[in-house]
C-alpha cells in the first residue's frame, strides 16, 4: 500500500506524507520526490529565463530596425519637400492676407468708378449734392489715394468731376488688377495647401520616429534587467528538513480496517432493509403492477400523462391520440357505449383527467357513430385539477358546477360539498342516466388516488368500464389492492415513459 499526502501548513511551507509498509521506503520515496520537484521548478525558471530574455531579444531587434526607418524615412521626407516647409507655409499665409486685403481696397476702387460713371453718364451737369449723395455710399471717394488716381484734388473739402474717359479707362485698370489679385490669391491658396500637406505628414513622420527612439529605449532598459536578473541564481525552492524513517508503520492498520469494514458492513444493511421496509408499499415494475391489477391488459400511453395548455387544445390533441396501444380500450368503450367509465389514478403524482377527457372522446365518437349528432359525454372529476380555460356555472342538480367544451361536459362539485352528497343518491343517479337537465350522453368519471376506492364503491353496481392509470415507481399497491376489492380492473393505463 502506498500514499503520498501533500498539504500547505500555518507558515505557508510545503510538507510531503508518504505512507509505505515500509519505514525506510517511505523516507526514501518522500525525499525523492522533494528533490525531483525542486529540480523541476529550477529547470522551469531557468526556461522561463531563457525564454523572455530571447523575446525581448528579437522585440529590441525590430525596434532598432523601426527606428531607423523612420528617422530615414523624416530626412527623405523634409529633403524631397524642402526643409522649409513650415517657413514656406506660413510665408504664403501672411502673403495671401495681405492680397485679400489688396483685392478687397481694388473692388472698393472699382465699385466707387462705377458709382462717378453712372451719376456722370445719367446727368452732363452734376452737382455738388450729387457727390455728397454718393460719398455716403461708397466712402472710398474720400480716400486721397483714390483721390490721386482719378486725377481729383486731394483736400477734403473740394470736389471736381473728372472727365468720364479717364474714369472709363480706370475702370478698366481696376478690373484687370481685380483678375491679376484673384489669380495670385489662387496660386497661393494652392502652394499653402500643398505646404500644409507636407508639413502635416512631416510631422505624422517625426511623431513616428520619437515613437520608435522612446521604444527602443525602453527594451534596451528591459533587456539589461533582464539580463541581471538571469545571471543571478537565488534558490526556487529550500528544503527545511529531509524525511525520516517513522518508528513504527503509521499505515495501513489491518486490524482497525478490518472493524472499520464489519462496521461498515453492519450499517449498510441496515440501511438497506430500512429503504426496502419504505418502499414497500410502491410498486416499480409493470409486472408487479399488473399482477395487483387482477392481470387487466396493460397499455402504454405516456402521451396521456398530463394536459397540456388551454382545454380547447388540450381536448383536440387528447382526442387524436391513435396509438396502437389503446386501440384495444377504444373498442371495448365503443362496445359497451351505455356503460359509465371510471377512470381511477393509483398513485398521488399520476394524473387521471388526461385519460378521462381521452375516453369521454371516445364515447362520443361511438355514440355519434351509431345515433349521429348526440349531446356530450359527461366528465365527473373527482380531486382532479380543472382544465385551463373552462368557464363553469351551476348545474340544474345542486352541488355541481359545469363546463361544456369540445364536445365533453366537466363536472366538478361546488365549493363546500362534500364528495359522499354526490356519489350516494339522486345526484349520481341523474348523472348515471344523463338526459334531462343535465343533457349528456354517458359518463366518466375521473378521480384522483385519493379518491379512486371512493368513486369505485359508488360504480360498482353500475358495472362501469374500469380503467386504472398507473406509473412504476408511483403506483401504491394499497390504492389497488382496496379498489380490486370491489371492481374487476378492464385496463391497465401505464403512462409512465
């Protein structure tokens, strides 16, 4: 027998247990281990050395190699688009302002001949309230330059119309310096985009290059560290104390084992016939099940186990179960069409509506094979859940509510009445006989475990169709075995999957 144990102890140090028949062996098998590991964690950390300091190796490499791309990279840049770039650019800019400026004063100027020519062309005589009238508008007038062109005394306080060709002339001097300032503020616009461009991506070029420069640096510091760190070997793991051989074996101790097993032993038999006396009174084979049942003829319907959704849908997908295996039950329903049906659940977790609501579809199907259209099939549910969706009134017999939905009519009893008023007397008679007030054709009758021997005491006279739904594991056999007492058992409706 051996065993190795490791565990963490209080000071955050490691401890090794070996269990071996042998003391020597033991010691011998704990101190191997303890040297074969701390040889493993040194060859790991020095392979985890190793293998950073060739990384960052390589990513130094590349990082020189960058570098000097984009220092070359700036330098053919700035030689093939001039050093001067930014100088150039903001030359143009200052230039562009001042021609705008010259180009705004120009159309001012031409504006102004234009105003002289059409007051000179509209009168051969103008006055001098013409030209106060017109320096409001255009106040260029007053300027002595504009003064000086047109040939026009400079003082502010006098006034001469010059003659209309020189003003012609002028104004056609004017417009070719208007054109000749648009196509210089053209030209320039261009040279200053183009320098703009090329000072933008000089300085992406640069941003690049420091980039690279502050990169390299910093592998080179990581390289170096790492370096040091490497030739320095500090000790992975220390050994505090090597194993001994224990005076004695401490395992394995044959004669505690050996009680330890009767002990064992005893319990779980006990247990055993414990889980065997609980169970007893559950069925879990279909052999059992049918035997308790007299040996009616078992059928297999999970898809009858539960309604599922609305009563509507529930009804419909019920009655278009065709399995084979109910094939059987559905003939004998049909051949005794006037018999009641009990439908008795033997367990509190099977449910025994689904089956109910398939064989009052099947009596109505019988009926309105042999009579045509035919009123619906009583349902009686006795402790059964109410189907989703059905509206339930009061019926014309005291003591019961009533539904009527695809082709069955549910019973259920009114809140407060006991079960024993309606399966003794004049209530189950006028269901047993239908018609009437009630107005159904046949009855089923649907109960719960609870009260399976209950409804079959009250039937047993009317030699009703007797249906059990059982499931292995969930059948109890005293369920059956009272019920059996009173009725023979037609079928056996085994849900379970």
């Amino acid at each position: 027998m051996k065993k190795v144990a490791v565990s963490e102890t209080k000071n955050g140090s490691i401890s090794l247990v070996v269990t071996h028949e042998k003391p020597d062996r033991a010691a011998a098998i704990a101190n191997g281990i303890a040297a074969q590991v701390i040889n493993e964690l040194d060859a790991e950390r020095q392979k985890e050395q190793r293998a950073q300091l060739d990384y960052l190796s390589g990513e130094l490499g590349q990082a020189l190699v960058e570098m000097d791309r984009t220092k070359r990279a700036v330098a053919d840049y700035a030689l093939a688009n001039s050093l001067g770039a930014p100088g150039e650019f903001a030359q143009r800019s200052q230039l562009m302002v001042s021609l705008r400026e010259d180009l705004l004063r120009t159309k001012e100027m031409k504006q102004a001949v234009e105003a002289l020519t059409n007051v000179m062309t509209a009168s051969t005589a103008p006055q001098m309230r013409d030209y106060l009238n017109l320096r409001d508008q255009v106040p260029v007038l007053d300027d002595v330059d504009f003064r000086r062109l047109i040939g026009v005394p400079e003082a502010l306080g006098s006034w001469e119309w010059p003659p209309l060709s020189r003003l012609r002339d002028f104004a056609t001097t004017l417009e070719d310096r208007v054109a000749r300032i648009t196509r210089s503020v053209a030209e320039l616009r261009e040279e200053a985009e183009k320098y703009a461009v090329a000072t933008e991506e000089l300085g992406k070029l640069e941003r690049s290059a420091k980039i690279a420069e502050a990169t390299y640096g910093v592998l080179i510091e990581q390289v170096k560290a790492q370096a040091l760190s490497a030739g320095y070997q500090s000790e992975t793991a220390k050994l505090y104390q090597s194993a001994a051989p224990a005076p004695r074996p401490s395992a394995p101790k044959k004669p505690l084992i050996v009680a330890l097993g009767l002990v064992l032993g005893v319990f779980t038999g006990v247990a055993i016939v414990l889980v065997g006396n609980m169970r007893r009174g559950v069925l879990f084979s279909k052999g059992a099940i049918s035997t308790a049942v007299g040996g009616a003829a078992s059928l297999r319907a999970p898809s009858l186990s539960r309604v599922r959704g609305a009563a509507p849908k529930a009804i419909e997908r019920l009655a278009a179960d065709r399995s084979s295996d109910l094939a059987e039950l559905s003939l004998e329903i049909a051949r005794r069409a006037q018999a009641p049906i009990l439908v008795g659940a033997s367990g509190p977790k099977i449910n025994a509506l689904p089956t109910g609501i398939w064989a009052a579809r099947m009596m109505t199907q019988s009926t309105e094979s042999q009579n045509g259209t035919a009123p619906p099939v009583g349902l009686l549910l006795l402790g059964e859940t109410v189907p989703h969706g059905l509206q339930f009134d009061r019926s014309a017999e005291p003591g019961l509510l009533q539904a009527t939905q695809g082709g069955v009519r549910f019973f259920t009893p009114a809140d407060g009445v006991p079960l024993s008023q309606l399966l003794v007397g004049r209530v189950l008679s006028a269901l047993l006989a239908g018609g009437g007030s009630l107005g159904h054709s046949g009855l089923v009758v649907a109960a719960s475990s609870a009260n399976t021997v209950l409804a079959a005491r009250a039937l047993a006279e009317s030699n009703p169709v007797s249906i059990v739904v059982t499931q292995p594991g969930k059948t109890q056999r005293a369920v059956l075995e009272r019920a059996s007492m009173l009725l023979s058992w037609d079928a056996n409706v085994s849900v379970g999957r």
